[in-house]
C-alpha cells in the first residue's frame, strides 16, 4: 500500500519540480524513522550536484512549487528539515485504503500484484529426508522453511510445485539389506519402522569394523539393486514405503502434503543420459578411474559424476533431477531447501549444469539454512542421540497445554478437555514451527522452551494469541449485537474522525505486509513476514490496551472493531502462509 502512495507522491513531484523522473522521485523517497518526520521523505542531497544548490535550498524551492499547487487528497501537508521534505499523509484517506486493500488480500488470499507472476512456475523442493532414517530437526527446519516459501510464492501468484525428494537411494540401501537379512525383525519393524531400520544400521557398521566382508556383500546387494533384482527391489521398495508412512504423520500435523515424492531412486536411471551429453559436450575427464567434470573457471573442486567403481552419486542424481524438471515444468525458479553444509554440492551442481549449456542454471537456487541445537550441543544422528521431530512436537504441545490450562483456571474459562486438546496441538506445534521462521535462516537456531512458548515474546503463540484476542472482541461484539449496526454496513471511516498515533502505528504497521512478502521472495526469506506479522500484533496491542474498544462512544468503538477485524484477517492470513493454524481463544 505504501507503495502506492510512495508512486503517487512520485508523480506529483515530477508535475510539479520536474527536476527528475516520476520514476527516480520514487525511487529516492523513503520512509522516516520517526513520527514527526512525516510518513514520507524525500531526501534531497542527491540532487544538489546537479541543481548546484545545497539541500535545504532544494527542498524550499520543491517546497515552493508544491505549495503553489492544490494539494492531492492523500497529503496533509508538507514540512522540510534540513535537506528533507517531509510528507505528512492524511490518515483517514491511508486508513481507508489500508483497510479496504488488506480486506482484499485477505479474503482471496492473493497479492495485489499476482496476477503478473501467474503462469511463472516456482519449484520449491524442501524436506526431503532419508528413507530409513529418522526425520531430524534438520530435516524439519528445511520443511517448515520450504512449507512458508511455497505458501509465500503461491500469495504473490506463483504457480508453486512443492517437491520432496527423498533421499531414498545409494550405496548405504545395500547395507541396508545385508543388516535386514542379518538381524532384521518383521515384529519390530512394524511397530516402530524407522527405529528398527536404524539400529540394523547402526550395527552393521559396528560389526563392519572388524568384518570386512560386510562392505562388500553390501556392494553387491546394491548391485543387484541398480540392476532391478526382484528380492533387493521389494525390500528397498518396503522400507521407502514404511518410512514415508512415517513421515506422513509428521507432515500432517503441520498440515503439509507435497505435489511429488520423486526422490533420488527416481533421478538414478536417468545418469547414464546426463553422463554421454556430458562426455559429449568434452566436460568428462578421467581421475584416477572416476569421471568428474572440472570447475577450476568457478574455483570450485571437480564434481564426481561416476565414482570409480562405475557407481552413481549424489551429485549426479542432482544434475539429472534439474534437467529433468526443467523439461517437465519450465520452471522460471527451482528452489532447493536444503541446509547450509550442503552448499558446495550445489554450487558444483549448479556450475555443472552451467557449463553443461542450461541456461537455467541461473534459476537454480540454495537456500540454506543454519544448525539446529538445543541448549546441550549440536544434535547429531551419528551419536545415537537422534532428537526425532515428533517428540519436539510432543513436548511443545504437553508444555503449551499445561500453560493453556493455568491460563483458563486463572481466569476462570470454561473449556472442555478435547478443546484445550486442540487448542494445545495448534499453538505447541506453531511454537516450533515460528522458531523456524523468525529469524535469519541462515543463522544457528538454539531451542529454549523460555523463549519459545513465551506468550509475550517474539513467539508463535505471541501471534496466536493477538489473534484470539481479536476474535474474542468480534465475538463479543457480535453477542452485543454490534457487529450488524455497525460493521457490515460500511467498512469506511468517516472523514472528521480522528486517528491517533497508536491507531495510525498499527495502520502503517498493516501497509507494510506486502512489501514485506516481497522481500521475503526476494531473498527467500521468510523472516520478513513473521518480523512484520510481529511488529502489527505489537501495535495492536497497544491500541487494544488504550482504547478500551468495546466500552468506547459509538464512533470509536466502529473504529475499533473496523481495526480489529482486519487485523485479524490480516495475521491469520500470515499465520497460514508462515504454516501455523490461528485459534479462536487460548
Ligand atoms: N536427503 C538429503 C539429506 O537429508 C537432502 C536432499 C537435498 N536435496 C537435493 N536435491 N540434494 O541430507
């Protein structure tokens, strides 16, 4: 929204003082820090050089030149300081806009802008765990930061395919099966799959310490799976299936469903291709029996393509797996979530793919992300000491719910059991899922339960509760019967009324959340909305503890209620898109 004004003062400027462009006015204005500076400046230092004038000599004269014309409808007036001219914005005309515009986005769940992106396809590929292995807190930073992005880049109009690549090949399915036949247990694998599929592994490596021939049955095994055997295909094909049963418990719970499961066992048939149009295009050289492509241009070590034994990896699958999908989807980005340890491979990947003559290599992006600790120490799977995803979930919720259940004692709340259930799953499972996204991604995220679940803090549950405080106005309202005189009538403000500076607060806060999903596509940084969404529950409830809304004179209250229910349309809107489920009361 302010965005649009930011244009209009542009244009008015330019008709005006035609010193410069409509478009490089707007580009010079900025937003002021502080209230008295106005809602706009336009800062004039730059154009002293070529006015051969000093700043404030600058603003007087475009000062001037504006004064002398009527002002337009938005502006309140106009000040300099110093080498600023500052516009003051007429609120109510801002306050009208804001409202009628967010009421917009909110209810088609759509950018103003989306229909320029539509038909743009956006492939996020976030996730993407380990078949047999457990779903980490790794693997769920990737699933909650790729689970905002796609949401993100679906509200701005993208159209957003969310992949799962599951690393569900390679050489460790070969010990795999040797550890299955050796020490597998049908019982114990049904009732806990990935705990079983793990300590087989595990302890094929302990007793591969002192049995060398473990490695190389192992070899073999996979072997026989690259070369489609029936017996290594069905084992492989049962433990992909149990284990993404598995996942599909965590995925659910956060309220996640992928558009495709293509993992690495899909992309491996297609290498031998990749590796002749790679030989062919004079890429391939020979090390020491491997074949790797050089990337010393990029200054980046070689990439393996084919490991010396004729085997395929990682790397390969990558390669392949791009190609592949810009031939299935044209992408115009294709998004990897993928942490941060990870970022050489997909540089050589991308650089690969470069010098292999895609074009789309340039569309390719890694967004990474920092580690995940608890208090402790680093969270390692190798250690033993796996923290799965689900007990997290589980103590976020048993820890909320006991919060919840003091909450509703304290003020004597009446609820019943299966909703303090599901109020306690929603707002526990939000918890963990805002610690991903409030920061930096690529920043080390360190779980304490303090900072997480508190209600006032920089939290999930701080949101959530704004919005539940919101809705239990309205609902109050609407029991009052206020809701009918007032707000379904007509949503505008009238023009005599008012606005103060805490209600103007949460108005400006409200403009920004377009700019602020911008950025977050920009940079594929989804902090930048939950900063916003922060910084809009914070200013409302400051107004919320002023103005008494529903005790107010009748024009007030109207105001009031107006606000509030945009505000929460507003951040139940960018809960959804952050992947957290609003509650009515908490
Ligand atoms: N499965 C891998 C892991 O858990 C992540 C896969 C990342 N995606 C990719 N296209 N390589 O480390």
């Amino acid at each position: 929204m302010n965005m649009m004004v930011r244009e209009l003062i542009a244009k008015w400027l330019h008709q005006n003082a035609p010193y410069l462009e409509a478009s490089e006015y707007r580009n010079l204005i900025a937003f002021p820090p502080r209230p008295e500076m106005g809602d706009y400046a336009l800062p004039c230092f730059q154009l002293a050089a070529g006015l051969r004038k000093p700043p404030p000599q600058i603003a007087t004269d475009i000062a001037g030149k504006l004064n002398s014309s009527a002002y337009p409808e938005y502006v309140d007036k106009i000040e300099i300081q110093g080498g600023y001219l500052n516009f003051f914005i007429n609120r109510n005309w801002f306050c009208n806009l804001t409202i009628d515009l967010t009421e917009r986005i909110t209810e088609k769940k759509r950018a103003t802008a989306a229909d320029e992106n539509s038909g743009r396809v956006v492939l996020v590929e976030y996730s993407s765990p380990n078949i047999a292995k457990p779903f980490h807190v790794g693997h769920a930073f990737s699933t909650v930061l790729g689970q905002a992005l796609a949401n993100i880049y679906s509200f701005a109009g993208y159209e957003v395919v969310r992949l799962n690549h599951l690393g569900d090949y390679g050489t460790q399915f070969g010990k795999l099966i040797v550890a299955w036949e050796k020490w597998g247990n049908e019982e114990r694998l049904q009732a806990d799959p990935i705990n079983e599929l793990l300590t087989i592994y595990v302890r094929f490596h302990d007793e591969a310490k002192d049995d060398p021939q473990l490695e190389i049955e192992a070899r073999e095994q996979f072997r026989a799976l690259e070369e489609g055997s029936p017996k290594q295909f069905a084992l492989w094909k049962k433990f992909r299936e149990i284990s993404l049963q598995e996942f599909t418990r965590v995925y659910e719970r956060l309220g996640i469903a992928f558009d495709d499961y293509s993992g690495e066992s899909f992309y491996s048939p297609l290498i031998p291709g990749v590796v002749d149009e790679l030989a062919e295009k004079g890429l391939l050289e020979d090390s020491e029996g491997a074949k790797i492509v050089r990337l010393d241009d990029e200054s980046l070590p070689p990439c393996i393509i084919l490991k010396s034994d004729g085997s395929t990896i990682y790397a390969s699958r990558d390669i392949a797996a791009a190609i592949y999908r810009y031939d299935k989807w044209n992408f115009f980005k294709n998004i990897y979530v993928v942490g941060l340890p990870q970022k050489l491979h997909f540089q050589q990947v991308f650089a690969v793919l470069d010098k292999a003559g895609y074009a789309m290599a340039k569309d390719c992006r890694h967004v990474g992300f920092g580690l995940v600790r608890l208090p402790e120490g680093k969270l390692s799977t190798r250690e033993g000491e796996v923290i799965y995803l689900e007990n997290l979930l589980d103590e976020a919720v048993e820890k909320t719910r006991a919060m919840v259940l003091a909450n509703a004692e304290q003020r004597n709340i009446d609820m019943t059991e299966t909703e303090m259930d599901a109020i306690a799953e929603n707002v526990g499972v939000g918890a963990i899922v805002f610690t991903f996204l409030c920061n930096g991604r690529e920043r080390d995220i360190v779980f304490r339960w303090e900072d997480i679940l508190d209600f006032d803090g920089d939290t999930g549950p701080y949101l959530q509760y704004t919005v539940s405080r919101c809705r239990s106005i309205l609902r109050r309202a609407e029991e009052a019967d206020l809701l009918h005189s007032t707000l379904k009538l007509d949503s505008h403000i009238d023009d005599g009324y008012l606005i103060g500076d805490v209600a103007w607060a949460v108005i400006s806060a409200m403009a920004q959340f377009e700019r602020a999903v911008n950025q977050a596509i920009e940079e594929n940084e989804p902090s930048h909305l939950s900063r916003q969404l922060l910084a809009v529950a914070r200013s409302y409830n400051k107004f919320y503890n002023d103005y008494p809304i529903l005790r107010a004179d009748t024009q007030d209250r109207n105001f009031g209620l107006i606000l509030t229910r945009t505000i929460d349309n507003l951040l139940s809107l960018g809960l959804e898109l952050l992947g957290i489920a609003p509650v009515e009361r908490m």
